[in-house]
C-alpha cells in the first residue's frame, strides 16, 4: 500500500490518499478543497473509490460533497461539449479515457476531456450521470436510442453549481454474500443483480432515516420482485411481492426514483412494457433473452440457460428484432470481432449515415 500526503486549505489540513497496488485509493479527510484532491489523483494515477472521514470538523469533511459537485459539472462540461448525438456509456468512456472504435471516428480521444475523469472508474460516472437524471439536469432521448444531452437547468448548474451527494455503487458485505450462498433467489433467480445490491443500499438508509431494522421497510424477497419487475410508480410498486398498499405509499418513492433512473440509464425493456409478437410458450424465452442481452450475458449463457444450440438462438434473436424489439448486441460483437474489423463496421456504418443525410 502507498498513502501519499496532502496539505489542504488555510487551515493546512492533512488529507491522505491510501492506494493498493492496483491504484485504486481511500480519501481520509478530503478537507473542503475538492478540487486539490480530484487533482492529485490524477497526478498519481489513482482511481478514488471510498471517502474516510477520522472526525466531522468543517475543515476535514467540507470536500465530501465537494468532490461529488466537480464531478458533476466536469461531466455536464464534457457532456455539452461533445454534443448531444450520444449515450451516457460513450461519455463515461471519454471521461475515463476509454479508447473504442466510435470515439477515434469521431476524434474525442483528442479532446480535454478524454480522460479528464480517469481518476474515477466507470461505475463512478455511472453514478454520477444518473444523479444528474435524477436531479433533472440532463435530458434522456429514450425514443432516439437513449441519447443524452445538457438541459437549462444542467446548464444553470454549471455557472452556479451546488452542493450534491452522489450514491456510488458497491459490493455486499461479507455478511449479505454470505447470506445469499446459502438462500438462493426466488423465482428462478432471474433478479437484475447489480439493481438488487443497489435497492439494498437504499433500504438501510432508508431504515436509518426511519431508526428502523431493514427488514420493516422491505424483506428480501420484495427487493429481488423489484429487481425483475422494475417498477417505476407507486402504483406498480404496490403489486411488487409482499409490498402492498401501505408500504409502497410510505417507504415506496426513494425506490421508485432510483428504479426509474437506473432503467433509463441502462434501457432496460421492462416485462410490463414489452410487446413481443410470438406464439405458444416461446414468449418465456424471449422475455428471457430479451432481459439477458440487456445485461450484456454471453449469448453462449443465454443459449445454455434455455437448452438452445446457437443457431436457434439467432433465430430467436431475429425473431425478437423482426418484432420491432430494439436489442444492443454491441457488447457480444466487440468480444467476438478483431478490433480492426469492428472498427472498419462502425466507419463503413458512419460513413453510409452521413450520406444519406
């Protein structure tokens, strides 16, 4: 472990920034000069990925929120100079200095921003451009591909910013893993995984707000109904499992909001709002397979998990699109596809958009 030392503000107050072998480092005491520290991650290559306050005096915990508001306004800087013709996973690749096929086409990796944000990692921005949508200070196109772009009141935050909290996404603890080994998930365990661990972060700082166990405000199994039914109201959230009436109008609206946000963000194609054209039961399959591609599996998994060989998962992929389903298999083709040969696709694909406009 290496910890490197910082003198921050008029205060001279002590900050450390303690990194492993891999980079990867804890703030102890970020002081209230953000802007000090988020520089000298990056001047030491280091990706921040906790903050650790030894005591709440103002000149030791006044850049907590601090380094959550930079982030913010670097990305909605970096957002609105790129333009609006992209995906939040395109700007979190600029940020943290990504190099793929579509930003050399269209020459962001020579912008100031592209790895102005390496000292973050991806699901850090992930992070931070979901508050942004929570906030309202960035607009969605869900019928455009779910291109994002600066609103006026993102635009407002960038000349006056103010203070926000940013929930990072993070693993179990050793206590919940080891819980889940032995309880399976319900229902097939077809639970959205990463959204179940994030519903679960939720619930105990709802249960703190309310000084109650996290058990009274929803049981495991209603948060694992969440994560495959995704509900995005109050009212859908009152058919989740074990959730009812009461419960959703009472603890239900932080859970709705964060659901909401992390279906727009990674465009998800929830159960209730698919319409797929099949016949007998091969709609479970394609609910199935339509989920799975939205969490970016290997098609080899998918094809396994419901006893088809390739070439009839193709067809039902086919079938699925023919349907007038959206699927993005990016993610398979640039595992399957040299790179040279995925970037010559996505130029000859560029290339024939502009000339038919």
């Amino acid at each position: 472990m290496k910890v490197y030392s910082l003198m921050l503000g008029s205060y001279q107050t002590n900050c450390y920034l303690a990194a492993d072998d891999n980079g990867v480092c804890a703030v102890i005491d970020p002081g209230y000069t953000p802007e000090r520290v988020l520089e000298a991650a990056q001047r030491y290559g280091l990706t921040i990925r906790a903050v650790l306050l030894t005591h709440g005096h103002f000149d030791h915990v006044g850049g907590v929120r601090g380094v959550a508001e930079a982030a913010l306004k670097m990305a909605l800087e970096a957002l609105r100079d790129i333009g609006d013709k992209f995906k939040a996973d395109y700007l979190i690749n600029v940020l943290t200095g990504k190099t793929t096929a579509l930003i050399k086409s269209y020459g962001h990796n020579k912008s100031k921003w592209f790895g102005a944000g390496a000292e973050h990692d991806a699901s850090f921005w992930g992070a931070v451009l979901r508050q942004a949508l929570i906030l309202g200070l960035v607009d969605k196109n869900i019928e455009n591909y779910g291109l994002i772009s600066v609103n006026r009141k993102g635009e407002n935050f960038i000349a006056m910013p103010f203070p926000v909290t940013v929930t990072l996404d993070h693993d179990y603890d050793e206590e919940e893993k080891e819980a889940e080994a032995v309880v399976p998930m319900g229902k097939g365990g077809a639970a959205d995984e990463e959204l179940f661990s994030m519903l679960k972060d939720l619930r105990k700082k709802v249960a703190r707000q309310h000084d109650l166990p996290p058990f009274v405000i929803f049981q495991d199994p209603s948060l694992e109904d969440m994560a495959i039914q995704y509900p995005i109201t109050i009212e859908e959230m009152q058919n989740i499992t074990g959730v009812g009436v009461g419960k959703a109008r009472k603890f239900g609206e932080e859970f709705v909001k964060l659901i909401k946000a992390y279906v727009e963000e990674k465009e998800i194609i929830r159960p209730q709002d698919m319409i797929v054209k099949t016949v007998g039961n091969k709609s479970g399959n394609k609910i199935f397979i339509i989920q799975s591609i939205d969490r970016k599996m290997d098609f080899e998994d998918i094809a396994r998990a419901k006893d088809l060989d390739f070439d009839e998962l193709l067809t039902e992929i086919e079938g699925i699109v023919n349907s007038g389903t959206k699927l993005d298999i990016s993610y398979y083709i640039e595992q399957v596809i040299d790179e040279d040969k995925s970037n010559d696709i996505y130029l000859y694909f560029k290339e024939d958009a502009e000339s038919v406009e």
